[in-house]
C-alpha cells in the first residue's frame, strides 16, 4: 500500500511560509500602489492557496484522476469569471 | 490482515483502492463548493469594479487586525489537521488527537472572533436589511459591499461549523482507536474539506478586509 507521508518538517515550513505570507500581504495593503495593490493582494493568495492544496491537501502526491478533477473544477472556475466579466469591461458608459 | 479486510467494502478491490475513490470524491464535491465560492467572487468582483471607492471606504469599517489574526487562526489549525493525518499514517495516536483538537479550539476561536465582529456592525447599523445607515456618500452602494461581505462570510462560516461537527466526530473515533495505519481515510478525507474551507478564506481576507 502506497502511502504518501509527507514530513513533519515540510508541514511546519509550510504554515511558516503561509504565516509569513500572511503578515507581507497585511503590510503591502497598508501601502499605496495604486492598481498594484490588489494584483499583488491576490497574486499572494494564489501562492498560499497553491501551499495549501499541494502540501496540506496532499494535491502534489495525488493521482492522476484527482488532478484532472482539480484541473476542470479551476478551468470552470476561469469559465465563470471570464465569461461573465466579458460583459462589465466592454460596456460604454453613456 | 483480518483486520484490514474488515475495513475493506466489498465492491473495492483493495484498501488503497478504496481511499483513492473516496478521496476522489471528495474533490468533486469539493470542486462544486469552488463553483459555489466562485459565483460569489465573481459577483463581488462585478461590484467593486462598479463602485471601488465605496467598496474601499466600506472595507475601512471592518478591522483589518481581527481579520488578519483570524487568518492565522485557520492557517495553524490547518496546519493541526495536517499533523493529525500524519499522526494517523504513523501511528502517533497522540498527534492525531492533539491536531484534531487544535484545530476544533482554533475553528471555535475563529468564530468567537467573527460573532464579536458581527455583534460591532450590528451596534454600527453595517446590516444590510435590519436598519441600514450611512452616513457618508453612496449608503446604496455601500450596503451592496456589507451584504456581499455578510453572504461570502457567512456561507464561509456555515462551511466552518459543518468543518468543526466533522473534526469533532474524527476526535472522538480516534480516541476510541478506529483509524490506523491501514484505515484513516475519514481524517484525510474530512481534513480535505477543512483545509477547503481555509482556502476560502484566504481568498476572502485580502478581499474584503484588505481593499485600499
């Protein structure tokens, strides 16, 4: 039986990492860079979500099927977000 | 063996078999949340791009230090789960007991932390529905950002509570030493969905708490 045990270490690096991430995107909003802010804002959560489903939620030891699973549950995700915003950024003000 | 097999369904071919479908399975419905999460980002995101000086004026009035600690909150209580599956795959009893509970005291703590913040907007008039007020420019397009901000949060917080009810049922079987080396798919399987719920919120923190 294959089971995949990841190391105390890799978790406690991680959360120190998600930790760490958590105060740097606190601190960057609290500074004012225009557009930049929420690009940055979301760009750091990506990274700690990405942290979190590949080590807490084992997303990089899983297999194949799990992964084509995540794979469309995000490409509908874009699906929905870019499809509807289609209709907000092309409207002419009038 | 024997007590291997006794874990085993019988239209399973193998344990291992059997914890890839039900892991699996939890990520479609998984998956379904995301769409749920989704379609709330997605309406959030229409609203603030329509009205982003309002949205940033609105997201002053919540305190960015309650959201930033209860953001740490769930990440070391996701970490807690984390070492309880280890525990499990190890047979380090104690860690599965004490990661479990850390993680159900931090997902109370998180709560407490988010009723006291409910109970200010109440006293502040932030309710959207009850007796709204606003006292600066645009209070019809501030009361879109509190009711989006009341919905993401608060569907987030019903994941949360069915999250702790799970975590609980875990601790419990695990001190009456039902999960084991062999057979610990409901703590992997549950702590997906935990660390689901945590993901939300991440997105929801810089979100809501954080806009300038």
């Amino acid at each position: 039986m294959t089971t995949r045990v990841v190391s105390e270490s890799t978790y406690i690096f991680v959360l120190l990492a998600l930790l760490v991430l958590t105060v740097v995107t606190y601190l960057v909003s609290r500074v004012d860079l225009g557009k930049l802010n929420v690009v940055i804002a979301l760009a750091i959560a990506a990274t700690k979500v990405s942290l979190v489903a590949l080590y807490f939620m084992h997303a990089r030891y899983s297999s194949r099927l799990t992964r084509v699973v995540i794979g469309a549950g995000l490409a509908w995700l874009a699906i929905l977000l870019t499809l509807t915003l289609t209709d907000y950024v092309t409207r002419t003000k009038f | 063996m024997s007590e291997a097999r006794s874990y085993l369904e019988l239209h399973f071919r193998d344990l291992e078999q059997q914890r890839e479908t039900a892991e699996l399975g939890m990520w479609v419905f998984l998956m379904t949340e995301l769409l749920l999460f989704g379609g709330l980002f997605t309406a959030y995101t229409v609203y603030r791009s329509t009205y982003p000086q309002t949205f940033a004026l609105a997201s002053h009035e919540l305190s960015a230090p309650i959201g930033t600690i209860n953001t740490a909150v769930l990440l070391v209580s996701s970490f807690g789960v984390a070492l309880s599956v280890h525990g499990a795959q190890v047979n380090g009893r104690k860690r599965l007991l004490v990661g479990l509970a850390v993680a159900l005291l931090l997902g109370i703590v998180f709560l407490v932390l988010k009723g006291y913040e409910y109970h200010d907007h109440y006293v502040h008039h932030q309710v959207p529905g009850l007796d709204f007020a606003w006292t600066r420019p645009q209070p019809e397009q501030a009361q879109v950002f509190f009711f989006l901000y009341f919905l993401m949060t608060g569907v987030h917080a019903v994941h949360l509570i069915i999250g702790i009810a799970i975590v609980t049922v875990l601790w419990f079987q695990s001190y009456r030493r039902r999960y084991s080396p062999e057979y610990y798919t409901p703590v992997e399987v549950g702590g997906l969905y935990w660390h689901f719920v945590d993901v939300i919120w991440i997105f929801l923190y810089p979100l809501l708490y954080l806009i300038r």
